[in-house]
C-alpha cells in the first residue's frame, strides 16, 4: 500500500510539480532536433531530478530505520501522519520565520548549480541539473519525504521516493514536450485529487502507528514477545 501511495502521490501531485518546475522544465536546454531527441535529453534530466529524490529517500529511510531500532515505529507513524495532514491542510505551517532564513542559504547554492547548467545542453550537464532540482525546497517533496520516514528502511525510502518522481514525471515531461501546460479541466482534477491521497495515506499512517493487530491495515508494529512455558528440573 505505501508504493501505491507514492505513486498516485507523483501523479495526483503534478498539478503542483507544473506550477513549481514547469518554468524549469521549459527553460531545461535541449536543443533543436527531432521530438524523440528532444525526449530522450529530458529523460536523462529527469533521471537526475529522480536521483536527486533517491538520495533523500537513503538519508530519510536510515532515520527512519534508526528510529525504528529505538522502538519508536508506532509513534513515528502516526507522527508522520499527523504531519502530513498539517502540510495539505496547514501548508505553511512550521516553515516560517527562522525555518525559511536558514534554508535559503542552502536555496541559493542549489539554484547556483543550476544555473551553471542551463546554459549546455550535454547530457552530464542535464543530469546534473535534473539532480539539483531534486534537492529544491518543495511542499510536495516534504510530504514524499514524511513517507520515505516512515518506510522505516533505506532501501524502501530510496525506493518510495523514486516512485514518487516517477509519478511525477509523465505530466511534466509532457509540458517539457508540448510547451504548454494541462488543460484547466485537468488542472482542477489534479489540485482536488492531490490533497483528498494525501489525506487517505495520512490517515492509514495514523491507523497503522495504532497497531490494532489489523492484517494488512494496521499491523502490530512492535516486536510480539512469545510465551513460552519454563520447566523446572
């Protein structure tokens, strides 16, 4: 269930991913030449962006999974949960005043390193600048991030994480493509369809931390300790 959430959390959210990083789709230098070249060059970008998205997935799973050798799953699941309702509902909320100064520093390297790649168009310089942008500040990102958190493991945060870009990734490599953005229609779909996952995910999260000993929907999450009967000699 949590691969599924980060799936339709990439789809459902590129309404939100056209409006951030479609201007940096666009401006992504792939040059003349045919329609499959020019797929081909935002591929390699967007392998980059999902890269980027990997790496955070590693750093986040091993907290998580540091946390879950403390015996702190449950409570961190609901944690992430609650969380997430906060960020769709309360978006915002905890990232202002000294949050936001102490992240612009870092902003303002990653927009650097960018910036010195949209001016070639040679597929390391694509890669690179698919991989920086991995790394920019983003709602939607903090959301998949709470999730790969909860995976409790690297490796499942390094793969929540690239199925989340990979949901990303259709509409904008459409936009990057046809030069326009969806029709108002979809658009509206999507911004509806976005927070309602997220809402659903969230709440399984907070169920699950509750550890009803539910198969599937909430598991107990803590190690059961097995009764065993002790003879005497």
């Amino acid at each position: 269930m949590i691969w599924t959430a980060a799936i339709l959390l990439g789809l459902a959210g590129s309404v939100h991913c056209l409006g951030m990083c479609g201007p940096i789709v666009l401006a992504v230098p792939v040059g003349g030449g045919s329609t499959f070249a020019k797929a081909l060059k935002f591929i390699v970008y967007h392998i980059g962006r999902i890269s980027g998205y990997a790496v955070l997935g590693f750093l986040f799973g091993t907290l998580g999974y540091g946390l879950n050798l403390t015996g702190l799953q449950q409570g961190l699941s609901i944690g992430v949960g609650v969380l997430m309702l906060l960020m769709i509902w309360a978006p915002g909320l905890g990232l202002r005043g000294k949050s936001v100064k102490g992240l612009a520093g870092f902003h303002g390297w990653i927009t650097g390193q960018m910036a010195k790649r949209l001016k070639q168009n040679r597929s390391a310089a694509l890669l690179g600048l698919g991989f920086f942008n991995g790394f920019l500040p983003c709602g939607l990102v903090y959301i998949a991030i709470t999730g790969a958190v909860a995976s409790f493991d690297p490796v499942n945060g390094v793969l929540f994480m690239v199925l989340f870009g990979l949901g990303t990734m259709p509409a904008l490599l459409a936009l990057g493509l046809s030069g326009s953005f969806l029709t108002p229609l979809v658009k509206q779909k999507l911004s509806k369809l976005a927070p309602a996952i997220v809402t659903v995910f969230a709440i399984w999260f907070i169920v699950r931390g509750l550890g009803l000993d539910i198969p599937y929907l909430s598991p107990e999450l803590g190690p059961k300790v097995s009764q065993t009967e002790v003879c005497e000699p």
